[in-house]
C-alpha cells in the first residue's frame, strides 16, 4: 500500500493554520465576557479558616446544639414542634435553603434544624452545619413581620455558609500556633494544643465588622430569592436601634446597629430587588393573621429534615428535603 507523501512546506502551513485556528479560539475566549453573576458582590472566603477543619467545627456545633435544646427542654423553654412560631420559623427556613447551596457546596450535607427557644432575649443564631435558633424575644417584641425574619435568618444563615466563625477560629489557631512556635523555640512551650473546644467558642464567638456586612449583604439575597422583600431589612435595623435605646439586647451585642448599617442595605437593593421581584412569593404568610396549617409540620424534634435537595425552592416542601430521621 502507497503512503500519501507531504512536503515540509505543505506540513508548516498546516501547522500555521492549526496554530492559528488555536490563537483564534483562545482570542474569542478572552474577548466573550464571563457572564456577570446576579446579585449581591462579595470577597472570597479567608484562607485562614483552611486552620480549622470544617467536618469537626460542624460536629462541634451539631453537639453544642443538641446541648442547648436538651438544657432548654428541661427548663420547659424548648417550644414544640406544633408551636406556630416553630411552624413559622421551619417554613420560611424551608424556602430560604435551597439557595444556600450556591454559597457553600458542603451546605447540601447539613443536617438543617430549627428550633425555637422560649426567652426576653432579642437573639437568633445560626451555627456552622445549618443548625437555627431563634428566642421568641426577637420575634415577639419586636413583632416581625416574615420577611424580618426573613432578614434576620439569611444574616445568620449567611455567617454559617461564608463560614466566618471558621475564619475567626482559624486566626485565633493561627495566632495561638505563632505564639507555640515561639515559644516552642524558647523552651517555654509546644504547639500541641491550638485547636480548642469548638463548641465553646461558638458561644462566645464575635464576628467582624466585615463579617456582619457580608452576611447582611448575603441574607438578603437569601430572602429575596426565597420570595421575601429585602427591604425588610431597613425596617428590621430601624426597629434594632430602637430597641438598643433601653438596655442593649444580647443580637445587639454581636450585631451592631446603626445608619452606616442600613445605608449599606439600601445601596444594596438594586442588586437584590429583581431577585425578589421574579421570585415565586410564599403560598401562605404567617403575618397576616391566617390559621396555620399542618402542612410544615414535622414529628422529628428540632425539625431534621435530612439532606438537602438541589431544587432552587420552586417545587413543594417535601421535594426540597428528603430523608426523615428518626
């Protein structure tokens, strides 16, 4: 059989156009903008929260929880699953989930939990793994409206998924490894002992100031996507400062209120707004003096409600979880 036989210059010219045709592509690559995503804008995560490991921060939490609601039960502070705040809570948490998933791949394994505790306190937590509480001070005497709240559990929310008290656990790691080493060296010391008890520093934990931004920045977008207006959150910080006039609340005290704060929520608004106006908006309001049904209810305590789904909160309740526990 005869071999086709191709001359040096035939074999350059088809590698000029081989060469060419590759430069064109990557021209074209880099000449197609990357779509701009839609919504609120945000530093990526700091490398230090790397130090503390992430399955252990959230095994850490999921325990302290357990803790606190079993502390709470005993003390008949714990409200029951049937309660309407409870069934208020769980629902609107059910719509704000799923879109938890963009911020933070690991946030479709949380084992997601509510739970709603009986105290004056002007307080509501989320802890790394999705793990919810609010005290039904914040809620009744502030009497916020659904999207408040809303507001209130995308903020929290936002710091479990941005994982700042990672973050903030990972510098104090780095900084107590810097002070080991030294001393390490000195003969004063080791480095062994620089990761703590986690769960007893999610107690005490104090976010930054840029932390506390970013998680208004994100909770809204959360709740604009789950159908609830994020101009609540002007509201819900004018109704904060008038509460930290007598004797500051203990959110407060984490959550500093202020006119910078809602100035950088309002100038925000254009990014989140069309979110919230395409959004398909809650069948039911629990604002609006209706009867609540037993369609959120659940017999599991502190409402697990298993793995979480990929759906973007369009379709029912019971196709955006699955996997009761027991």
């Amino acid at each position: 059989m005869m071999k086709t036989m191709h001359s040096p210059g035939r074999r350059r010219q088809g590698g000029l156009r081989t060469l060419a045709l590759s430069l064109m592509l990557a021209l074209a690559s880099v000449a197609q903008p990357a779509l701009a995503r839609e919504g609120v804008k945000v530093e990526e995560p700091s490398f230090l929260s790397r130090l503390v490991p992430a399955e252990q921060l959230e095994a850490a939490a999921a325990q302290q929880f357990s803790q606190m609601a079993t502390e709470a039960k005993k003390q008949n502070a714990l409200l029951p699953d049937n309660h309407p705040q409870v069934i208020r809570l769980r629902a609107i948490a059910r719509r704000i989930i799923p879109f938890s998933l963009e911020w933070n791949k690991r946030a479709s394994q949380w084992q997601w939990q509510v739970m709603v505790l009986n105290s004056k306190e002007l307080n509501a937590f989320c802890m790394p793994g999705g793990k919810i509480a609010f005290y039904t001070g914040i809620l009744e005497q502030l009497n916020l409206t659904d999207d408040e709240v809303a507001m209130v559990m995308g903020h929290e929310i936002a710091h479990a998924l941005r994982e700042h008290a990672r973050s903030r656990m990972g510098k104090t790691t780095a900084t107590r490894l810097g002070a080991g080493l030294l001393s390490s060296m000195l003969g004063l010391g080791n480095v062994g002992d620089t990761l703590l008890n986690y769960g007893s520093q999610l107690l005490t934990l104090k976010f930054s100031r840029g932390d506390e931004s970013e998680a208004d920045l994100v909770g809204m977008e959360l709740a604009a996507r789950a159908g609830y207006d994020p101009r609540a959150g002007v509201s819900l910080w004018n109704k904060m400062s008038a509460a930290s006039k007598g004797a500051p609340p203990q959110w407060l005290s984490t959550h500093p209120s202020g006119p910078a704060r809602i100035k950088e929520i309002q100038a925000n608004l254009p990014q989140v707004m069309p979110l919230y106006e395409r959004a398909p908006k809650p069948d039911q309001r629990f604002d609006a003096g209706r009867k609540v049904g037993a369609a959120y209810l659940t017999m599991e305590p502190l409402a697990y409600w298993g793995v979480a789904g990929t759906a973007a909160g369009r379709g029912s309740v019971g196709a955006m979880f699955h996997g009761d526990a027991h």
